[in-house]
C-alpha cells in the first residue's frame, strides 16, 4: 500500500510541475503567440529538442498552433524573418527570452503590442453594438 502510494505520487507530481510550468509560460505573454500575437495553444522550443533544445524556460515560448507547425524545425530567426508577420520588436524579444530575460522580453512584446487588451475589447464590442444596430434599421 505504501510503496505503491509512493509510486502514484512520483507519477502525479512531475505532471502536475509539467502543467503549472506551461501554464506559467502561457501567462508571461498573456496567452499570446510570441511570434505573432493571436492565441497560444502550445509551447514551442526555440532551438528544437532534436537539435538539443532543452524543455527549459528560456528555451520554451508560447506560440499558436500554426507558427508551431510552420517553424518546425527551422532555425528560429531565419524561419521568423520569413513570415508576413515578423516584427523586429518581436524578434528581439525572442532573443531575450532565449538569454533568459523575460522582462526584457516581456517588456519588449508589450511594445509590439500597446493596444491595451481592454480597449480592445470594448471597441470590439462598440463595434458590434454599431453592427446590430444596422441590421436591425
Ligand atoms: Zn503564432
């Protein structure tokens, strides 16, 4: 009964540091694609594991399925430059990432990105309202 507790338990836990730590990197770009800004929906490594890239922080960023499936096994930047959405701001906050400076990085995305997120929102909502309010005339 012990032993196999123990068993559960080692079993349990790496997972469960597995998801907080995804989840935590999700959450440093506010669930953003750190290539081009949609939804992140996995965590690609920058430098491929099969060209030794570790499953480590600096290492791993969130990015959407897409860029996920197109950068492959590219090299990062040279993969990057090629896409319609390549921002140099974007670009260096990956580099900052990989040198293990999220704040950097983090700070770096948000001036790719100024558009307060809430603004947004209540603009895409106005937006609506004006458009409903067509239809209806
Ligand atoms: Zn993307």
């Amino acid at each position: 009964m012990h032993n196999r507790d123990a068993v559960f338990l080692e079993d349990l836990c790496p997972k469960l540091r597995d998801r907080c730590w995804r989840q935590s990197i999700h959450n440093f770009t506010n669930k953003k694609c750190i290539y081009c800004g949609n939804k992140s929906e996995s965590i690609d490594h920058i430098i491929p594991c099969s060209k030794g890239g570790l499953s480590i922080t600096e290492n791993c960023v969130p990015a959407c399925l897409s860029c996920n499936g197109t950068k492959t096994d590219n090299e990062v930047f040279s993969w990057y430059r090629q896409q319609i959405f390549y921002d140099p701001r974007r670009a260096m906050a990956i580099r900052a990432w990989l040198d293990g400076d999220l704040r950097l990085a983090i700070r770096l995305l948000q001036w790719a990105e100024p558009k307060n997120i809430k603004m947004e929102k209540a603009l895409h909502k106005s937006q609506k309202i004006n458009f409903d309010f067509k239809t209806a005339a």
